[in-house]
C-alpha cells in the first residue's frame, strides 16, 4: 500500500484591508498580475477573511490607521490564532518609524512606507512570499516523509506480529490444535489486564506487548516428541517430566531469536513463556517461583490457559461445562491462583465466556 500524498491548497491570494479605497487601487494594480486579490475596507472585515481564506493567503497587507479594528489590533488577534508563522504579514503606513518597533515585536514580517514605490514593494513582497512558499513545500515534503515512515515502520511491526502468530499457530497445529487456542489466550489476557485492577499501573502499549508475548507462551513444545505431545492417555512420570520442559526450551528459543529482542513484547514473552506454569503455592515448574516472585503477567497467562484448556475439547478430553470450568479453577484443581487475580478473573468471567459460547463468537472476532 503506497502512502497517499495530502493535496494541499495553493497560496496565491494577497488580501490588501485598508480604509481607503484608492490606497487599495494601488496597490490591487502592482499585485494584481501575479496574485489574486481580496480586499477589506477595515481591520474587523480583514480578521473575518483571514479567518475565512486564511490556507488560500500567501501575503497580507495592512494598514496601521483603520476604523473598527486598527492595524496592531489585527496582528494581535492573528497570533492568538497562531497564523503569523503560516501567512506574512506586511504593515503599511505613513509613519514607519514610529509603527516599525511595536510591529516586529509583534511578529509583522515587513513595515513598508507610503507612498509605496510599486517596484519596491512588489519585490519584497515576491521575496518573502516565495520563502513562505519554499518553507511550506519543504514542511509538507517533510510531513510526507515521515508518514512514509510511519508506513514502513507499522509495516515491519505487523510483518513480526504476523510472524510470531505464525510460528505459535504451528505449533497448535503440532498439538493438535487449530490455532484458536493462541487468539484465544491473546484476548483473554488483554482483556483481563484492561478491565481489572490487575493490570493497574501498566500502559495500554505494555498491555499490548504482553497479549502479543502471550501468544508465544508454548512455543518450546517445539521440542517436545509428537509422541509426549499428542498422547491421548496420561503422561508416565518420565514423559511428564519431558513435557515440563517446554518452558524452558520456550524461553531458550526466544533468546536465540535476536531480532524479537528488539520487540517491545520480547521481555514478557521470555518471561511468560518460562513462567506460566509456576503455582501462588510454589509448586510449580520450572523454577519453584512463590507468590509475587511470580510476574503479574505470566500469572494472567496462568490462569487465561487453565481456562481455555478446561473450556474445549482436547485430543485427551472432551470440554467442561462452564460451571464446572469456574469450580475447578476457583476450587485450585488445575493449579493454585493469587487470590487477588481469582477475584479480577471472575469479576470478567462472564465476558470471557462468551467466546466459548457460538452465539456470541462475534462479539470476540469484531
């Protein structure tokens, strides 16, 4: 997808405000040939068309001495509307010295005398206005550069989303799994760190990385033998014990990836993907970690995968009825939870279910 380029409105309008209409002939005549003109017979009028044609004006000229609205007045109302930096401002009086002072402190790009000498100020005018011009085509070149990017940035982000989806996705295929199971793992992560006090003091960018490195939370069954792996009967000791490897194979891997280390999501993803079988009790693997030793993250992960394991159909077990899900978890059955987070998890639990249940699915998938 290539960047669209912004049209951006030409300036080639000069608005003349002055009281006197033939001080505005004149000066419509000496610009008149290369630039279209609007004029305003006093500083109130002047303000309401710059307001009005204000990205269509390349110049203004301005009179000191009007009636309604005097000239400083004007200038003070366009910096309020910071437009002194966009449009120059020319102030033209017969009084110069006493006007020039007041009028660059104010932000006035030139004071010009009268009686004007329309090959004088025709070229100061051109001068300033051709700066203006090549200063806004440089913004604007500048503005699309960074935007391009952006692009190209956002493009590389989601090439590594894509990637880690894909290779967490495959090793569902591996188990035996259609890949939902890690979409599903995502959602109920984010979900449960956005709408709970669990996910209090972390930004919705860390959020974000840890659904993304929640994910990859398996990927060291990547090492384990298909014949551990997709076992429909109950694992001996030694082959459970293999299995329980996959937490440090998982987070093995990812150290050996050296470009997902420059990803926001890789520390959680190291992290969960050693960490989401250890117990608030200290009797999980592989590390024995307690309580708060344990990351508020990977236990999210924890317990979003006792979930969804209990809530579908594995190739070693059909899924349990959601009643029976939440008393298993609630009851410690399937691991030992922070009382705190079991609290967070079913103050949400009726969301979370409705991705289990087909009616709802597309209520999870929008």
């Amino acid at each position: 997808m290539e960047l669209e380029q912004e049209k951006h409105v030409v300036a080639d309008t000069v608005l003349i405000v002055d009281d006197d209409e033939i001080n505005r002939g004149i000066l419509d005549n000496i610009f008149g040939d290369d630039y279209k003109i609007e004029e305003a017979e006093n500083g109130e009028e002047g303000l309401a068309k710059v307001l009005q044609l204000q990205d269509k004006l390349c110049a203004i000229l301005l009179d000191v001495m009007m009636p309604k609205m005097n000239g400083f007045e004007v200038v003070r109302k366009l910096n309020e509307h910071n437009l002194l930096d966009r449009i120059p401002v020319f102030m033209i009086t017969a009084e110069p010295d006493a006007a020039m002072k007041e009028a660059y402190h104010l932000g006035v790009m030139d004071v010009i005398s009268k009686p004007v000498i329309p090959y004088i100020v025709l070229r100061r005018v051109n001068s300033v206005v051709e700066l203006f011009r090549a200063r806004r085509s440089l913004e604007n070149r500048v503005e699309q550069q960074q935007n391009q990017l952006l692009l190209n940035a956002q493009k590389i982000i989601d090439l590594n989303q894509g990637m880690i989806e894909t290779l967490s996705t495959a090793i569902e295929f591996r188990n035996g799994e259609s890949g939902e199971h890690v979409r599903r793992i995502h959602d109920i992560t984010k979900f449960i760190m956005k709408n709970t006090e669990f996910g209090k003091g972390l930004s919705d960018e860390d959020i974000d990385n840890i659904a993304l490195a929640s994910i990859m939370h398996d990927v060291g069954k990547i090492a384990i033998p298909d014949a551990i792996l997709n076992k429909t009967a109950r694992l001996e000791p030694e082959e459970y014990e293999i299995m329980k490897t996959h937490t440090i194979q998982g987070a093995a891997l990812l150290e050996r990836i050296p470009q997902l280390h420059e990803n926001g999501a890789y520390q959680y993803a190291h992290d969960i993907a050693r960490h989401h079988h250890e117990r608030w009790d200290g009797r999980g693997y592989p590390d024995g970690l307690k309580g708060d030793e344990i990351s508020p993250w990977a236990q999210v992960v924890s317990i979003a995968d006792v979930y969804d394991a209990l809530s579908c159909k594995r190739v070693y077990k059909d899924a349990f009825p959601r009643e029976k899900v939440n008393e298993m978890i609630r009851t410690n059955q399937c691991g030992v939870f922070n009382p705190r987070l079991l609290e967070c998890f079913f103050e949400v639990e009726e969301e979370l279910s409705k991705m289990y249940r087909k009616e709802d699915k597309e209520y999870w998938t929008q």
